[in-house]
C-alpha cells in the first residue's frame, strides 16, 4: 500500500483536508479518515476498512487523521524496524549468539547455523537479552542519575588540576619567603634602634633604604605571581570550556533519548522500544 503522500498531506494538515493515500493513486481526491500508525498511512473509510481486513496490514493500529502523531516521530519509529542489509525488509529477529538484528531474508541466508534467533516480539516477553531491554519507568530516574554521575566522573577525571596545585604552592612558598625577609627587617631595624642616639639622620636614612627594599620586593613578588595566576587561567579556561561542551553535548544526546523513547511509549510498540535500546547500546 503506498505511503508517500502522507507526510506532504500531513505538513500542511492545518491548512488543509487531509487526502487518502490509496485514492490519490488512483486519481481521486476522497478526505482522509483514518490512520495506520505501522505504516504511516492516511486512508478513507473504503480504503481504512479494506487495509484493515488485508492479511499483511490487519494488525495495524488504527487512529483518527487528527490524532495521528508529527511526521517526524512515525519515521523514526519506521526507521527501528528497517533491515540494515535489505532496507525493503523489517528486522523481525533477533540473533543473541551474533548480537544482530535479521529480517527474514537475513535469517534464512546467514544465521542458518545460529541456534538462537528470536523473534523480537518473543525476547521482549521472555527476555533473552535483558541487558538490551529499556529501564522500567520506575528505574529511569536512577538511570539519569547515573548518567549525570558519570558524566561528572569523567569530566572532573580529565580536568588537570595538578599544575593550579603547584601554583599554590608557589605563591605560598613566595609568601614564605616574604615573611622571612619581613622578619629579617624587623631584627635589623631592632639593630637600628640601639643607633638612634648616634645619628636622626642616618637612622632615618637607613629606615628609608629598608623601606625602598621591602616596597621593591613585594613588588616584584605580587607582579610574579599575578603574571603566574594569568597564564594558568589561561590555560586552564580553553580545557574547562572544551569540557563544558562535551557536558552540553551529551545532555543534548540524552535528552534526545528520552524524546525518543517518550514517543514510543505513546505511539510505538515494545519492539521499537527494544530496537531504540539496541542502536543505542543501552
């Protein structure tokens, strides 16, 4: 039965009737009614009934034209099903010893010898593959938690922090350094004060020069380490940002997921939410 009417008609559903699919074919423009969501399709009453009683289409859902789900969401649905070796073919097993998915043509031609091929609809009941099956419903927020904690594990692994450390410990040891020369002067203007009856003068030049010294050194010690704290901001803001990217990225990917699976459990089936789970690798 042909389908490729259907997402033109539906694109412009709110502008206009929608058309059945089968009698566009044929020259006749007949208002749409129903909606099969297996095969994407948009028939009349005639049409619906006709592909509803059909051997190959008669376990199709069926649903009002108005309520049929965006384009967009039944592709992606279709898109599960379809053989990677014969696009024409819909994967319809599942072979546990090869970790592949077959269509019909695919079993009978290159899975002869396998002992295990399942039909998908039988590994969802009886899960032969349970690492494949989604998380149920009550199990999905631990398994965002999850996600996000080693999303954090990875980044925070990859985040040198070692060279930030030694930059410390440099501006601490300066800092030690500085107090050692403070403290210096402090004894030395001690040795000073037992002059002061030799000489105002010279004690007050003295106290100047030491003065001159102490301003030059924390000088040169406060330019050293702002310079050091630049360059390692500097170094280190390219990573951290290249990071936060990452992080983005992958809340893009998982939020794109949770789309996904949202919209077949509202319009899929469990065999599209067990081929969602196997092209992910969940």
């Amino acid at each position: 039965m042909p389908s490729n009417s259907s997402d033109e008609v539906r694109s412009n559903q709110e502008s206009k009737a929608v058309l059945c699919a089968q009698c566009m074919c044929n020259s006749k423009e007949i208002l749409a009614v129903v909606y099969f969501l297996d095969c994407d399709d948009m028939f009349c009453e005639g049409c619906g009934n006709w592909h509803r009683t059909s051997k190959l289409s008669k376990e199709h859902r069926l649903s009002k034209v108005e309520d049929a789900p965006p384009s967009d969401e039944a592709q992606m649905i279709q898109k599960l099903t379809i053989c990677p070796n014969h696009p024409s073919e819909k994967v319809i097993y599942f072979c546990v010893e090869e970790d592949k998915l077959c269509c019909h043509h695919c079993a009978i031609t290159n899975h002869r010898k396998c002992e295990h091929v399942y039909l998908i609809e039988e590994c969802v009941q009886k899960q032969y593959v349970p690492e494949k099956l989604p998380p149920s419903s009550t199990q999905f927020s631990h398994f965002d938690r999850n996600i996000r904690k080693d999303v954090y594990k990875e980044i925070k692994s990859q985040v040198n922090l070692e060279e930030l450390n030694d930059c410390c410990k440099r501006s601490s040891a300066g800092l030690n350094a500085l107090e050692n020369e403070m403290e210096d002067l402090i004894t030395h203007e001690a040795s000073l004060q037992a002059e002061v009856t030799r000489s105002h003068e010279q004690v007050e030049a003295l106290l100047q020069d030491m003065h001159a010294k102490f301003e030059s050194a924390f000088s040169s010690l406060s330019i050293q380490l702002k310079d050091q704290c630049q360059a390692k901001v500097a170094e280190l803001m390219p990573i951290s940002q290249k990071k936060q990217l990452a992080v983005r990225s992958l809340e893009n990917q998982i939020r794109k997921y949770q789309d996904n699976m949202r919209n077949i459990k509202e319009n899929g089936k469990d065999q599209h939410m067990f081929l969602l789970c196997y092209e992910h690798d969940v």
